[in-house]
C-alpha cells in the first residue's frame, strides 16, 4: 500500500511559534506556567507540553499566579487587562495573522464599517476578534445567517484565519448585496488555504484519505470537510490508536493530511500503524486485528505456541500483537523515552507522550527504573527486529475509563483529586481528567471553589463517555445519600432529654434552626438562654456549632424542639441558698414597666422592684427614679425559687442605709462625749421628717 503525505500538513508556523513560546516560558518559570485555555487545539501535545511545565488552566482564575501563556487564537482585551491587573508575566503566543485580524477589526470598527466576521461564532479565534470590536462585529457561518443581514451602508469583512476558502468567497459574495460601501479583507491564513488546496488535489490522486487532528480544531475539521466534498472515502482521526485495519481493504494508495496543530511525531505514528497493516489478513482487516484470542487480562502474557510470530521466537520469548495488554519492567529512562522489559526479544520503547495520562498532574507518580507498568503494544516490527512500541499511558487511561464505567454502571462511590477550578465547577483527577459541574459540588451552592483544589472528594460517575473522553462527577450525590442515611438514623434513634452536637443553619425571629445531623431542628428564642433574648443573633450566629438538648420529639408532624439554656447552670437552683429575704445587695436595672422595675441581680436572675417600693414618696412611673442600666441597692422582701419570683425593694435598702449610717453617728458620738444634737443636730429626726414631708407631699 502506498501512502502519500500531503504537501503541507501539520504544524503551521503559528503553532510552531506558539510552542517555542510556551517552552521558553515554563524554562523560564520552573514551578511551570499555565495557558489560558488549550495552547493550540490538540489534546496530545497539550498533554505533552504539560510533562514540560506548561500546564493548562481553563480560566484565567484557576492561574495561580507567576506567568501566562496566551494562546495562538489569542484572548480578549478584557482578559489581557485583567492579567496585567493580576502582576502575572505575559508570554503572548497569539499568531500573528490572528493578531492582524483583531487590530483590522478593532480599527475597521472605529472607521465607522459594521464589521462582519465569517467564521464560527463559538470558536476562540472568532469571540477573542469580536471582543476586539467591543462586541460591535457580528459573525456569519453560512449563507442564510448572511442573507439574513440587515442593509448597511459600511461594511467591512474579515474571516476567521481558518475557514474554508469556498465558503468565504460565498459568503462574501451574499454579503456584497446588503453594503452600499464594502471593503473585504483577506484575513484568512495562506496555511490553511494552501493545506486545503494540497489536500484537495492529493485527494483527487488517491483511493482514500486520513485527515489527523484534534476534533476540536476548527483548522483540521475544515480540512476534513474539504477531503470529504472530494468523494473520496476519508476518515478524521486524532492519533493511530482510531485507525482500522478494515478500513484498507483493498486500498492501495492512502493520502494523509494533517490539520496546523498536528505535531509531526503523531502523523509518523499514524503512518507506521498504516505501514503495519500491510501484512495483516483479510480476516484481520475484517475483525480490526483481533482474530480469536480472549482478551488478556493486566499482568498476563499471551501464550506463545498461539503467536502467528512463532518461527521468530526463542523459547523465552513471548508474542506481542498491537493493542495487547502486557506488565513489563522498566529497565532505562532514556531522552527517548522508558525501555521497557515486556518479554520480547528486544526492550520495548515507551515515548514520553506515551508515559503518563493526557490531562492529569504526573507529580508523585513518576515511573522509575525497575517499577513494574502495564503498557499497551501499539506497534511491533517483527521483521527488521525493531523494538515494539509501548503506551503505558493507554494502558493507564483504558485501566481509569474501565473503573469509571464500573462505578457507573454499580453505583459505586469513587475518591478523586481536584486540580483546579473552571468556569463551570472542578477539574478532577479520576486517572482521566473528569470534570465536576459546580451545581455537584457540595450540598448547597458554593461560590468560591478555589478551596477544593488539591483536596480529595467522593464523587458518584454521572456519565461516561470513553470516546469523547468525557466523565462527569458528583459529590453532592453522595452527600445526599449520606444525608438521608443520618436523617434515617437520627429518626430512629433519637430520644427527648438526649445531648446532641448541632450545627447553626439559620436564624429568624422566632428562633434558630439547627441541623443535628441532616434533620433540623428548632431552638425557639425562649430556649436559648435563662436570660431574656430578644432575638437569636444576640446569643448565635448561623454556622456555630453547638450542643443542644432535645426537649421534644414530634415523629408524626417531623417537627423536633431543641434548648441550649438547659445546658447551663440555672440561676435559680442556686437562688435560694444564696440570697436571703431582709439581704440588702446591689443589682441592676434591666427594664422598666407601668409596675414597677426589673432588677437583675446576677444573670438569669431577675427580681421586681414594685413601683411602691422605688422610693419613699409616691412614684407615678418608675422613669422618675430609675434608669434602665442603673445599679441600685435593694432589699430582698421574699423569694420564691420554685415560682422563679423574687420581690424587691429600693425604699427599704435605702431606709436601711440611713439607719446604719445614723447608727453609726451615734456610736461615733457617744464615744466622743458630745450629744447628738451638740454635734450634727437630731439627724434621725430630721431625716424621718424629711421622709415624712415627702409622703405628705404626695
Ligand atoms: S493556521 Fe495560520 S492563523 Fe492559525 S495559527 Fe497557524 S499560521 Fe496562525
């Protein structure tokens, strides 16, 4: 079979530039740089890049800082500021050409033209060029969104660097009847037109095509669809892996093209397996090379006597065939990669794209000389005794997709760890990079989910799409599951009088809310403490973890009354051995009533001070002689723990004062020889005639 390279296929030179770019970067920044967004639009160089320190973010916030690389499609002028705002150092790897179509439309814009951009509206390239006209450009993919335009009387027209050249001639030429002044501008890249072109007249000398590039590289799916109008057969393929022997049947001669983003290791790859299925059977082509043997489970070796290969072998030696699972033993890291003993006659070769999953962090698990790895067979040349070439980073990925699909398919419960954040939710290592959409994250919305990186997280698989390579977690599926066990539980085995640990969910003005374990239950305000709260927040805030007693259990209605003030000492038990009735103590004025006043003499403890007992004379309202906060003495005239009442009285400590210290004159004259009214005048007279004036008075 003859196969044919296309003239012009893989990278172009703004993605070789963009690369040297983000090598020079991550040289220069050995904790690593990240790239706002995929570098260039192929999932195995981004990954290879990454083993280098070029490290992808899907958001301009999950970079942690140092330096960023903008990507070859280039960014918006919105996010360069708030890059240049962060103090992170910028590698600008936009291409050239992209940057010349943003300064046109950015400049056409101002000249007072409606830019009209024709190309895919969701595609980077294309948002990065608008943002450049503050949103004024509108885009056109095909011939009916341009016949639908309004008439305008400036027009200027651009076109994504990689649309199809047909399609822009087409399109501008609709475009042309809605402008009274049009000015088209060739922003289309001449690597992609050249590419096209190639491509197309190589199709037309073949009996079918490979077009190689990632599916979500807008430049390679332009290619395909070039090579599919040729009517010829033709297959997009992201790497050698997707190649079927079937397809070849009966071909003999294959062109082979690769989008701008290709790297030239992968197209060698695509190649060789092509060269390889030279040799294979028509039964083999049929079955994509898997003729009869049972799949062979990780760490096996396949049966030599089975092996097509035998007359090559020792006896030592083991049969390999592509797509074979085997366990060998690392013997040498070499700059081409891990050698690697698998059995065979000569070491096996790991490259270093080969090592490790596409997408997951490799820091702590970095194979060594003498580890013992799983690898795939990708390819094996029995007949020049080259060696067989390896992929453990197959073998790793088949081994993550096979567990997810597993825990999908039984429900299981899996740990994985975030590496970063998106837009959208959480990266997730799975062994495979899986994604978390923020709305599974946690029991209840979560804005800020920086804290989760590098934590690990119990998730359940939602979707597994092996192909696509696509998985999406949950860790709030296994939160409510959870939730719901410990609401059974606390249902079940609650009781009244029991201790609980809680958590505060929510205030409001009757009381707090508190979960004890997935139910919630109520703390009403008059439980929260022996002192008069007014409202919770004086005694809780939401997210304080407490201990709370379970005053009553309503299984039926659901419904459970919690208390916190039983959990502290009460005042009253106490009262009646510390405070006695004729006692003068001190207390504090807490609130005032047409009755008289409340007298707090410890906390919990409150007694009244009847309105008749403020003060010797008649008091209308308790404002004339007290103040809420004031400390007054007063005399106990009763208490009554049991009734929680105690009586009180300022008029009577007061009279009590006044007779101590009249008393005490007394005393201090008769030791002194002098007589009362000598000294200070008949001052007990005078103070019970002053008392008595008041009285009158009322
Ligand atoms: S395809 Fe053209 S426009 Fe796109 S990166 Fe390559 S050189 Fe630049």
């Amino acid at each position: 079979m003859e196969i044919i390279i296309a003239q012009k296929a893989g990278f172009c030179e703004g993605v070789k530039r963009a690369i040297e770019i983000a090598q020079k970067a991550a040289s220069e920044h050995p904790e690593g740089v990240h790239t706002l967004g995929e570098l260039i639009h192929n999932r195995h160089e981004v990954a290879r890049l990454a083993e280098k320190g070029v490290h992808l973010s899907e958001s301009l916030a999950s970079v942690p800082g140092g330096a960023v690389v903008f990507p070859s499609h280039g960014i918006s002028p919105a996010l360069r500021a708030q890059a240049q705002a962060r103090g992170l150092q910028i590698y600008d790897a936009t291409c050239p050409k992209v940057k010349r179509a943003q300064r046109l439309a950015a400049s056409l814009t101002s000249a007072g033209y409606q830019v009209v951009i024709i190309g895919d509206p969701a595609h980077a390239e294309v948002r990065g060029i608008v943002a450049h006209t503050d949103g004024r450009a509108v885009v056109v993919s095909n011939r009916a969104e341009a016949e639908a335009l309004p008439p305008a009387e400036k027009v200027a027209v651009l076109s994504q660097t990689t649309h199809r050249a047909e399609d822009v001639n087409d399109i501008t030429a609709v475009i042309r009847q809605k402008a009274r002044q049009l000015r088209v501008e060739k922003t289309m890249c001449d690597w992609t037109s050249d590419a096209q072109r190639y491509a197309r007249e190589l199709a037309a000398q073949v009996d079918m095509m490979v077009v190689i590039g990632g599916r979500n590289s807008a430049n390679t799916r332009n290619l395909a669809s070039v090579v599919h109008d040729s009517g010829k057969p033709a297959y997009h393929i992201e790497d050698a892996d997707e190649l079927r022997p079937e397809w070849f049947l009966g071909v003999r001669r294959v062109g082979v093209t690769a989008g701008a983003s290709t790297p030239e290791w992968i197209t060698e790859e695509v190649v060789r397996r092509m060269q390889s299925f030279d040799g294979t059977t028509e039964e083999e082509k049929y079955t994509g090379g898997d003729t009869s043997e049972p799949s062979v489970p990780a760490g096996a070796t396949e049966p030599a006597a089975a092996e097509p290969e035998e007359e090559h072998m020792t006896e030592d030696m083991i049969g390999l065939r592509p797509g074979q699972l085997v366990t060998g033993r690392v013997v040498a890291k070499t700059d081409d990669g891990l050698l690697v003993d698998v059995g065979y006659k000569t070491e096996g070769l790991v490259r270093p794209h080969d090592i490790y999953p596409a997408g997951v962090p490799t820091a702590g698990r970095e194979v060594e000389v003498g580890d013992e790895i799983d690898v795939v067979v990708l390819r094996i040349d029995d007949k020049d005794e080259g060696r067989p070439l390896l992929s453990r980073r197959r073998a790793e990925e088949d081994k993550a997709w096979s567990r997810l699909e597993e825990a999908l398919q039984n429900g299981e419960v899996i740990t994985a760890r975030v590496t970063e954040t998106t837009k959208g939710g959480l990266i997730v290592d799975a062994g495979v990079r899986a994604f978390m959409p923020a709305s599974q994250v946690g029991l209840e919305f979560i804005r800020d989910l920086s804290p989760y990186v590098g934590t690990e997280v119990r998730a359940r698989v939602l979707e597994v799409d092996r192909k696509a390579r696509k998985a999406i977690l949950s860790e709030k599926a296994v939160l409510e599951e959870e939730r719901q066990k410990a609401r059974e539980k606390i249902w079940n085995t609650i009781q009244e009088g029991d201790v609980l640990p809680g958590k505060v969910k929510r205030l409001t003005d009757f009381g707090a809310f508190v979960d004890i374990g997935g139910v919630d239950g109520l703390l009403h305000v008059s439980e929260l403490s022996w002192t008069r709260v007014r409202h919770p927040s004086e005694v809780l805030h939401e997210g304080d973890t407490i201990n709370v007693k379970v005053l009553k259990v309503d299984r039926e209605r659901q419904r459970i009354s919690l208390g916190l003030k039983q959990l502290l000492p009460d005042p009253w038990t106490q009262a009646a051995s510390k405070y006695h009735e004729g006692d003068i103590v001190e207390g504090k004025v807490v609130r005032l009533t047409g009755f008289g006043a409340f007298v707090e003499l410890e906390e919990g403890l409150d007694g009244l001070v009847h309105i008749s007992q403020l003060a010797p004379h008649r008091v209308a309202h308790p404002e004339e002689v007290v103040s809420v906060g004031q400390v007054v003495p007063v005399k106990i005239l009763s208490i009554n723990p049991e009734q929680k009442r105690i009586s009180l009285s300022i008029r009577e400590a007061e009279h009590e004062k006044n007779r101590h210290e009249a008393a005490e004159v007394t005393s201090q004259q008769k030791s002194e020889g002098v007589t009362l009214g000598d000294m200070v005048g008949d001052v007990l007279d005078r103070l019970q005639a002053r008392d008595e004036d008041k009285s009158g008075q009322d």
